[in-house]
C-alpha cells in the first residue's frame, strides 16, 4: 500500500524551496521519528509552512470531478474508489491539517484523486514516507524576469 501526506504549502515558502522539496521530506519523516520537545519544534515548523486544507471546497470539487461516477462511494470525509477490489483502489481521507490519500494496486488507482487535485492548487505537496517518494502535484513554474 502507498499512503501519500497531501500538504497545501505557504505561498512564499513553495516558490522559494521549489526543487529542493528532499528538504520538506526531510523534515515530515524527521517529524516521525523524533519525540519530546525536538518534536514540538519540528510541529511548530511544520505548522509554519503548512496552510489549513480548505475542507468545503476540496470537498466540492471532488463532487463535481466524481458525480456521474458510481464507482466512487463518500462517506462524511473519505472518499473511496474501487473500495470492494482487493487489488486495485484508493481512499482519500480529508483533514483539516492534511489530505492522506491511501492508494494500493497498480499506480493507476490514485491518478483520478490526484488530477483533480491538481486542479485545486499548485502549491499542493505528495510525501510518501515509507517508499520516499515526494513532490508537488502540480509543479510550480519558475518565475521567468526580463
């Protein structure tokens, strides 16, 4: 199974790490593995470059991408997709803090989440810490100046 952190990033704070985001890795799976007050540190940075997940309208858009779609089932604040096959699906769970999207078959399965998020923001950031696998779902362009 992948289980993906889906984290809305500050503004100001995206456009200056863009295509360093090993370091938001760094500091998410540091985050797990430390306790005490270094934790409450990391809690604090991490609230510092996160914004709140607009609940109300992550929710409308997936209604409106899902609506003719049967094979999605929503359940208060999940959403599943393929929830009886055992092999291939996908849940997405939306939090406040966070979206944590837990996908597991072919890699098929959570693309459908995943594009309309991207619709959403660009500033939007996947981590999976257990395989290592990070990055924005819709990449920030760089600012071109004349």
């Amino acid at each position: 199974m992948r289980t993906y952190q889906i984290h809305l990033i500050e503004n100001e704070v995206a456009e200056y790490y863009f295509g360093r985001e090993r370091m938001f890795y760094d500091l998410f799976a540091e985050y797990y593995q430390v306790s005490g007050k270094l934790k409450d540190i990391i809690r604090k940075q991490i609230e510092y470059i996160t914004k709140p997940i607009p609940v109300l309208h992550i929710h409308h858009l997936l209604g409106q991408a899902f609506s003719k779609k049967k094979d999605v089932i929503k359940e208060d604040k999940i959403y599943k997709y393929g929830g009886s096959d055992l092999y291939n699906g996908v849940e997405l769970f939306i939090e406040s803090k966070m979206l944590r999207l837990n996908a597991w078959g072919n890699y098929d399965s959570e693309s459908a989440f995943l594009e309309v998020l991207r619709k959403y923001d660009g500033r939007l950031l996947a981590i999976d810490l257990e395989h290592e696998r990070f990055g924005w779902l819709k990449p920030i362009k760089e600012r071109k100046f004349v």
